[in-house]
C-alpha cells in the first residue's frame, strides 16, 4: 500500500504504483505475487475518493503480470479486495478478468 492524496490524477497513480511494484518486486524476489486487487480506486466509489477507471485496472494488471514473469515465471494470484459501488466494481472486475486472459480492453 502506498498512500495517496483522494483524487490523485491517474497519472501520478500510476507512476507511483509501478515505481511501489518495481521495488517491492527487487527487494522481495517472490516466488508468485499476490494482489489483494481493491476496487474502491475507481472513480465514483463512495469511499475510495480515487479518479480510477477501469482500464487503468487492465493496465497495473498487465504491470503486475509482466513484473511476475521477470521474477517468478508469470505466477500470480488476485484476490478481490474492496469496491463499495455494484456497478463499477462489476467493470473493475471485468477489467482485470481481461488483463490476465491476455484479452484487451474494448474487444
């Protein structure tokens, strides 16, 4: 976890989130990697105050895939975490399902 101002523009959130996973990746040089995904990130979530959307999901999830095929021959485990408005955690779950099948976002 790396705390982030409510509103943090994506940009910045996704920079600081794969800069936290390169380093957390050298210094612990896991056998498989656990996400403990929450989607309370995406915006519009009554508690996560994050601007989020579910294709910025895809992406930390194609980073943490490609940061576990460098470190541990590709093996990760998600679970799911958070998330506090129905429809939008539907889409963030979606989101991530994609990215691990190897299927882009919007086909």
């Amino acid at each position: 976890n790396v705390p982030l101002a409510a509103g943090t523009p994506r940009d910045q959130y996704l920079q600081v989130f794969e800069r936290a996973l390169s380093a957390a990746v050298s210094r612990a040089a896991p056998d498989f990697v656990l996400v403990s995904s929450g989607f309370d990130v995406l915006a519009g979530d009554p508690l996560g105050g994050q601007l989020l959307e579910p294709a910025d999901l895809h992406e930390t999830t194609l980073m943490v895939m490609d940061a576990a095929d460098r470190c541990c021959q590709g093996r990760v485990v998600v679970f799911l975490e958070g998330g506090y408005d129905p429809a939008r955690l539907g889409e963030g779950c979606v989101a991530v399902v994609r990215a691990l099948a190897g299927v882009a976002m919007g086909v």
